[in-house]
C-alpha cells in the first residue's frame, strides 16, 4: 500500500486507467491501480469527480463539508477520501508516490473528528472522570482533541503519548489552545516510555475497526502495572464485543469469501477442479473490515449479542476467549457475522459501534465472512466462537449451528 506525504496544499488528481462500476448494491466499485478492489461506497462518483481536475486536498475537504456536513455522509466520505489516498486511486498531480505515513495522515484525525458522536461521547467522560489535582495519561493523543479537553476539565497536568509523527500536530493544537503548559507531548509507544509520575487517570481510544487489532488490551495491561497509581480509573473501563449475523447480497457475498458452492460453478464454467484453491483457503470465515455505511445496507439475520466483555480496570491476561449462541430470526441461511463493541466510557456514557443505527462512524465493521452460507433452523442457533492471542489457537471467529 502506498501514501503519499499529505497538508491540506497537497494537489491531487485521479491515478490513470482506473475501471470502476456500479456494484447490483448500488455501490461504486473501483479496481484500483494497486490492484485492491475498493469500494466506495452509493456517492462515490460524486467524490471522484472532484478529481476530475487536479485540486488541492484542502479544497476537497472544504466541498466536501459544504456538501454532507449537514447529514450523516460527511465521516463516510472522509473515509471514502483517506481509501482512494491510501490505495493510489488519488496521486499527487505531476509527482511521485511516497512511502505510508500511516497514523500521521491528518485526514485520519480529521475523519475522526467529524465523528461527533465518538469525540462528543468521549469529551463528556471525560467531563465526568477528571478531578481537581488529576494526572492524567492519554495514550494516541493524535489530533490532541482528547488532552486539550482533559486539561480544561481541571487536570493539574496531562501527559499526552503519540507515536506517530501527528504529534507535531498535537504540541501546535496544545499551544493554540492554551493549555500547553498543563500538557506535556510524550512522543513514542506508551510500552516504551516512562513518566515522572503515576497517573490517576488513563484516557485511551486505540479500539480498532477489529475491536482488539490496536492492541487495546496490551496497552492498558502495560499502563496499569507501570504507569498508573494504584486506584486510578480509566476510560473506557470495559470493552463489550457485540455479534450480529447477517445475510449478506450474493454479490457481496462472493466478494469476500468462497466455498464449495463457487468450486462447483467454477467447474461448469470452465470445466476445471479448483478444489485445490479451496483447500488451500481453509475452512473459518474470512475476515473484512467494510465501511459502516456498506454494512448498514446488509439485512441483519437476527439481534445483536454480547460475545464478551472485559473489565479493563482489573484483567491480567491479553488473551480472550468467549462464546455465544446467535439468535437467528428467520430460518434463510446466514453467511456472515460482524463483531462491533461497546466501550463503556465512564458511569452511564457509552459509545457504540452500531451501523443499523448510525452509519456514519468513523470506524469501518469487522465483518467475518462464511464460507457456505448455514442454515438455522426454528429453534437453532448460531454458535460463535471468538478467540485472541489463546495458546495453541489462532485468533479469529469459527461459528458451528446448534441444532434445536
């Protein structure tokens, strides 16, 4: 994958000879050059056609916001952006792609800020949780919005750890906004620095599209031992994962995965055996992360349940293993399952992943895709299982129906 160096002066055009098309769901579709197959999601022409032109990614932004700040499209459309940077659909105009720079791309933190729910959910725990005199730690401080906010709920000082070079960012964010000498810039891994004093309060948002993949665990394990007072408090204090089956459109469905249904048709199509790619392919469901928007149009098989739940103040181990039996509502075959979360952020305040309900999060759906599609019948069930960093296991999903 390829990034390119980006400030909002950064001109940007359209990579030549890209294919794209319109997917039966309505979505726009692109082969992109790198070869990746990106979707973008029912707007996706009307972003690309800004592009049309070499323009700078600042004004790109501003339109935009002039045209989707007022509903619910804006975060997806940012995501859709930061996609065609990040997958050479968009270059730079009369110049040359630059390695990744990863967490330091501003569109990343500007998406997340205009995921007014998240950073609104967050900034009133946060409201709540600081007492005068706190030493707070913030880990992936990013844009610096979630410091900037601890300093002005009254922490004596706040200790702000970011990795990647958005850091640079976050000391200007911190001096324009008057609290930089409340706040001290910590650059560098929070496994990997030390303070000169214990915090009473860890401030945290490194849940990933895969709730577990940016290690949240490990690092709240390690900040505990080593960089908090003994009854400090966190947030968020408790992670939920929460599963939903799903019944995904056939196209999107051969998309993602395949099974013995596709070797047999591949068979009548061209009259050769591909039972060897099946096999080589395995049989657990293959994991995607797909934009909140997408998932949103997917018919869900049955309500939402919790998978697991970890107490994020008291765990000892970064492994995970949990169980649930998925209730299906109607007896059509199920060929896929999404694993959100909840994060309990502080007392009452929750923030949830949840697209049925708000497609417009910043993060995108961990979505673990069958590879024959199982039918449930009256009175079964879907039994899933969730497995992370267990000895002798790989991480993932397996899922068996339980019959009635």
């Amino acid at each position: 994958m390829s990034q390119i160096e980006l400030s909002p002066d950064t001109v940007l055009c359209l990579a030549p000879t890209l294919r794209t098309r319109v997917a039966a769901s309505g979505h726009v579709v692109i082969d992109a050059p790198n070869g990746t197959v990106v979707d973008i999601g029912p707007h996706g022409y009307a972003i690309l056609a800004l592009f049309a032109r070499p323009l700078p990614l600042g004004d790109a932004i501003e339109r935009l916001e002039v045209e989707w700040a007022a509903s619910t499209q804006f975060a997806p459309s940012m995501s859709v952006l930061n996609m065609l940077i990040e997958e050479d659909v968009l270059v730079r105009a009369g110049g040359t792609l630059v390695p990744a720079s990863g967490w330091a791309d501003p569109i990343e933190h500007a998406r997340m800020l205009h995921d007014e729910a998240r950073t609104r959910d967050f900034i009133a725990a946060i409201t709540a949780a600081v007492r005068p005199g706190d030493v707070v730690l913030e880990i992936g401080t990013g844009s610096g919005v979630l410091a900037v906010a601890s300093a002005r709920a009254g922490a004596r000082h706040v200790y702000a750890v970011e990795a990647s070079d958005i850091a640079d960012v976050a000391a200007e964010v911190f001096a324009r906004n008057g609290v930089a000498d409340r706040v001290t810039l910590v650059p560098g891994w929070s496994r990997q620095i030390d303070l000169p004093e214990r915090a009473d309060l860890l401030v945290s948002e490194v849940i990933g599209n895969e709730p577990l993949e940016e290690e949240i665990l490990e690092t709240m394990l390690d900040a505990r031992r080593r960089l908090l007072a003994p009854d400090a408090r966190l947030i968020p204090y408790a992670l939920e994962l929460v599963a939903r089956p799903l019944r995904l459109p056939e196209e999107e469905f051969r998309q993602r995965a395949f099974g013995r249904d596709a070797v047999d048709r591949w068979r009548g199509l061209y009259d050769i055996d591909f039972g060897p790619l099946l096999d080589a392919a395995g049989p657990d469901p293959v994991h995607t992360l797909t934009e909140a928007e997408v998932v949103a149009g997917w018919p869900p098989a049955g309500p939402a349940t919790t998978l697991g739940r970890v107490d994020l103040t008291a765990f000892e181990e970064v492994a995970l293993a949990c169980s649930e039996e998925l209730a299906v509502d109607t007896p059509e075959p199920v060929n896929a399952v999404a694993v959100t979360f909840r994060a309990h952020l502080h007392g009452d305040i929750v923030h949830a992943l949840d697209p049925w309900r708000r497609p417009s999060s910043s993060w995108a759906t961990s979505v673990w895709v069958l590879p024959e599609p199982v039918s449930v019948g009256t009175g079964s069930a879907l039994s899933v299982h969730y497995r992370r960093r267990v000895a002798g296991e790989a991480d993932g999903l397996r899922v068996e129906v339980v019959p009635a």
